[in-house]
C-alpha cells in the first residue's frame, strides 16, 4: 500500500546549511533527520543556494529532491554583483557573455522547460535582463 501525500512544500536552503526553524515547522516532519539528509546531499554544492520539493506523507515520513541553484543566483554570481537594478528597463547593471550564458543554460538544462539549449539560453537571457543585466551576443 502506498503512502499518502500529505504536503508538498518548495522551500530554498543554503548548500549545506539547512537548519530545523520556521521555514520547516509547518512541514511536520523530524526536522533534524531532513536538515542531516539535506546538508549530507548538498555538502559539495556550498555557497549556493538550493531549491527543495519536499513531499510530507501521513506517516510523519518525507522524500526530497534537490534542484539546481536559480537562474537569478547564478546571473548575479557570474557577473560579481550583489543584487539585479531596480529599473530593469532603463539601468543596466552588469554585462553577462555569451560563454557564461551558455554555461547557466547547460546547468540549468534539468530544471527548466526547454527541449534545446538554444531554448534554455533564451530563458536565462530573459531572467539576465529582467534583472538589468545586458546579454551579450
């Protein structure tokens, strides 16, 4: 017999730095056992932050999977800035190549809804300037 499905949470942690608080009190799992599972699985992905689909079952019992860091983290790491501008539109920010676009897409391929990397570069462009970021082609 399978386990019903109780709670299906995204919540983002930092790489190896999960911690029991409020962002899992809601869940009502055993906290401890998911920030030890979670920080053993994403002890090798430190200073990023990764996004988590938790699925709580009636048992108290969980499953996880980890995805890959967002496109805005990335975007901002790759160009060495702190935060996106706050007119998109008018004030760009940071100038993002060709070569680090592509790179994001390529890590990015699992999570995003894109069949080719020409699509999934087109996505990661989107986000770049949304955020303020000129793309460079």
């Amino acid at each position: 017999m399978s386990k019903k499905v109780v709670r299906v949470m995204k919540i983002q942690f930092p790489a190896g730095g999960a911690k029991p608080g409020p962002a899992l009190a809601g869940a009502g799992i055993q906290m401890p056992k998911f920030c030890t599972a979670f920080n053993d699985q994403t002890k090798d992905r430190m200073g990023e932050t990764v996004p988590v689909v938790l699925t709580v079952y009636d048992d108290k019992d969980f499953s996880f999977v980890l995805k890959t860091a967002p496109a805005a983290e990335m975007i901002k790491k790759a160009c060495g800035i702190k935060k996106g501008s706050s007119n998109a539109g008018t004030t760009t920010v940071a100038k993002l190549s060709a070569d680090k676009l592509k790179e994001i897409a390529e890590y990015k391929m699992p999570d995003l809804n894109a069949n080719d990397l020409e699509s999934a570069m087109k996505i990661i462009a989107g986000t770049a300037r949304n955020m303020g970021v000129e793309v460079e082609a």
